[in-house]
C-alpha cells in the first residue's frame, strides 16, 4: 500500500512519454486553427453544432 505522502513525478509507466505543452496562447491559437480548417471541410456539421449549441443554450438559459 503507498504512503499519502509519496509525491508523483514522472510518467506513470517507464515507457510512457512525458506531455510537454507549450504556452496557453499557443495552445488556443492551435485548437483555433484546427477548428477553422474543420469548418472549411465540414460547412454543414458545423452549422448544425452551431445550432444544436444556439438550441440548447436559448432553452436553458431563457433570457426573456
């Protein structure tokens, strides 16, 4: 049984590769480009998330 006080440095398996990430801007303009290109590919899945989304969001939060 471990102890509660051991700490948790590395991967949790020899083999398994540690997850660098780099800044968050960075990140968010990478997910950004990925979506936009998907949008390109795809016009009408993303229309139809959008609305899906809108759909939702108007149910729920009922500004009026």
């Amino acid at each position: 049984m471990a102890s509660s006080t051991e700490e948790h440095t590395g991967p949790e398996f020899r083999n398994e590769p540690q997850v660098r990430t780099g800044p968050p801007t960075q990140t968010t303009k990478s997910a950004l480009k990925h979506f936009e290109e998907y949008g390109r590919e795809r016009p009408g899945v993303v229309a139809l998330w959008c609305v899906g989304i809108g759909f939702v969001l108007g149910w729920k939060l009922k500004l009026w």
